[in-house]
C-alpha cells in the first residue's frame, strides 16, 4: 500500500512494513506493531491522518500538498526526536513519505502506556515521583535542544517492561523559531493537561511542560483529572480559572504537586529544584520545601489592595501587628489556635497566586479567542 493510506492489519507500507497490531489511536492517527522485513524486527508505526474537519475544504487542504498542515507537523516531530538522544525519550528510526499524510516509524516500546497502567488504580507517591523525574530528564533534554513538548500527559508517556517511563508524542512539540501548525478551529494537545499559560497564547516557556507534568502526576496518584469538565469549552475554562483540589491521597507527593500547578508559571520551581523534589520522594525522604522568591509575586488585580492595608474603619493596629504572609505560606484552614495546614492551602493549586489575576479579567474572552 501507499504511505498515506489507511492501514489494516496485514498491510505492507513501503514495501518493508507489515502491520501487525493496532496498539492505539488518537485524533490524529493510529499507531500500529508493525515488523521490519528489511531487518528482521518490530518497530511501531505511527499512521498520521488529519482531524475530522466539517469543512471539506479545510480537511482536503490540511491532507494536500507538500506544505498540508499534516505533513508539516509529521516532519517536524520527526525532526524534534532526531534532535534528541535520551533514554527516555522514544528513538525514531525512518520516515515514509509517501502519499497523502505520512508515517513514522519508531521504538516499540513493549508495554503499556501511563493512561492504561492508571485504569488498575492509582500509583504509589514513590513510584509516581520516580517516573516523573523521568519524564522531567526527558523533558530538561528536549528544553536545552529548544524543543517544548507541549501535550505532556498520561497517554504520552510509554512503560518498558522494566518499568522506566519513555515520553512519545512530539507532533505538536514547539521548535523554536518553526512556525505555529494548527487548522481552522482545531486544539492542538489536551486542554486539561495543558498550562493555563498556553491556553491564553504564551508558547515560549518552558513551565508550560513542567505544570502539564505535575498535573499528570496528579492524576497518577489522586485517580481523577480534577480539571476535567463535560466539554472541551467548559475544560478550558476550568483550565483557566478553576481551583485545583488540594492533593489528598499523594502523600509526600502532594507539596510538590502544590507548587508546580500554580497558575503563574513564574511562581513555579525550575526543573532544577523540582528534580531535587522528586528525587526526596522517590527516594521515600521529605520533599525540599519550595518558597518563590519575592520577585515572583503574582499581580495583583485593580481591586486587590496593598498587603497591610487598612480598610476603612478598622484598627490601625490590627494591621500594623499582623506579619505580611511571605510569598507560598500556607495559612490555617482551622483559624486562631487550629492546627497548621488543616485545610486546603491558599498557596496551593488554584489558590491565593491565582487569584489577583482573576480580579478585573474576562475569562471568557480569552476562552472565546482559544475557541
């Protein structure tokens, strides 16, 4: 058969590939267990269609020509995993451009991914954290090659059988100084992994993947996606202004998981100090404690006032003897004289940081322009 058709099991692509298994599929193509004639082994085979499209002529357009959005984006993920040399990062072996979209053929890795491993149950914090700093070594090599990953999530990263996680899926990773690639209408990633940051159009930091990876550890340990709604517009808007639950089944996960899912991404740690607080988990110790500095302090809104302020009426003295809470203090849920941390953090996901930049905005706006 041509590159670019649909495959069925049983089909040779290229002359050389004959599909073996369907191992999964997503919106934008299959990936199939294929062998290797000329070489005599298995590989997988990534067979990349467009999104359905109502437009006719949006979807012919996205599947046609040498510059079709589809194509680009198969050449510029096998472009951004040529750059890589990683452990844990999935090795791409050829490219078969042939036909109207083409394939990619890659590792096979023999295992499940994160998504299938989660359907029996929740991971421990330890096991979590240990993954997570391998999906982090993965995503600090692609970081230091300008590449952002972008749609870092569960069904993204791979298991080998020996357990090491493998992150796969670079179609919409973000090369620097490489166009945008999106269709008429179409959301490019998962809008309840992605930063919030992303969703309003800043694409050039870094800590969008690094809140995409807490959130997938949340999920790996809590057993539920907390931002997830009905739909993808409702996802999105949860994405934006939603709190995020407090972590209660992460253990010594949870401080980690509070710091990185903060909506300011210059409040969140670099990959350097979350490492450092992966490897205390995993490592079954304590997480390092993380504090922004004072130069990260979130914006206040037009309404919010000054810490300190006095409102009017009140006892001067009442401020002046109340100490400002340093930036990442995480007040009493239980008032004067309850135990500290009782409650859910105001520092923590969706908490306090995010809350002066909601003062004065129109989500909705913003919602609407992503739309």
């Amino acid at each position: 058969m041509s590159g670019g058709g649909r495959g069925r099991r049983g089909d040779v692509v290229d002359g050389r590939f004959e599909l073996l298994e369907r191992l999964g599929a997503g919106g934008m193509g299959t990936v199939w267990r294929a062998r290797d004639a000329a070489l005599d082994r298995e590989v997988a085979l990534k067979e990349v269609r467009p999104p359905v499209d109502p437009d006719p002529d949006a979807a012919r357009e996205a599947r046609e020509g040498s510059g079709g959005a589809v194509r680009e984006r198969v050449l510029r993920e096998a472009r951004a995993l040529a750059r890589l040399s990683h452990p844990h990062v999935v090795t791409i072996h050829h490219i078969v451009d042939e036909g109207p979209c083409p394939w990619l053929v890659m590792e096979l890795v023999r295992g499940p991914s994160l998504e299938q491993r989660l359907a029996r149950g929740p991971l421990e914090p330890r096991e979590a954290a240990r993954l997570g700093r391998e999906v982090l070594a993965a995503l600090r090599t692609a970081h230091a090659a300008g590449i952002h990953h972008r749609d870092v999530k569960p069904g993204n990263v791979l298991l080998r059988e020996d357990g090491s996680a493998v992150l796969t899926d670079f179609g919409i990773a973000a090369l620097q100084g490489s166009a945008t690639v999106t269709a008429t209408g179409e959301f490019l990633g998962s809008p309840e992994f992605i930063a919030p940051e992303r969703v309003r159009g800043v694409e050039d930091d870094p800590a969008g993947d690094l809140w995409s990876l807490g959130m997938t550890l949340y999920v790996s340990t809590e057993g539920h996606s907390p931002l997830r709604r009905g739909t993808t517009l409702a996802t999105i808007a949860a994405v934006l202004d939603d709190p995020v639950p407090p972590p209660v089944r992460s253990g010594a996960l949870g401080p980690v998981l509070e710091a990185v899912l903060v909506r300011d991404p210059a409040d969140r740690p670099s990959a350097d100090v979350l490492e450092r607080m992966l490897a205390g988990v995993a490592e079954g110790r304590a997480a390092t404690p993380y504090l922004p500095t004072e130069t990260s302090m979130p914006v206040r809104g037009p309404s919010a006032e000054p810490p300190g302020t006095v409102p009017p009426g009140a006892d001067p003295s009442a401020a002046a003897s109340s100490p400002t809470p340093r930036p990442g203090a995480v007040p009493s849920a239980a008032g004067p004289g309850g135990p500290a941390g009782a409650g859910p953090s105001a520092a923590g996901p969706g908490g306090a940081r995010g809350a002066g930049r909601r003062r004065g905005r129109a989500p909705l706006v913003a919602v609407g322009a992503v739309v």
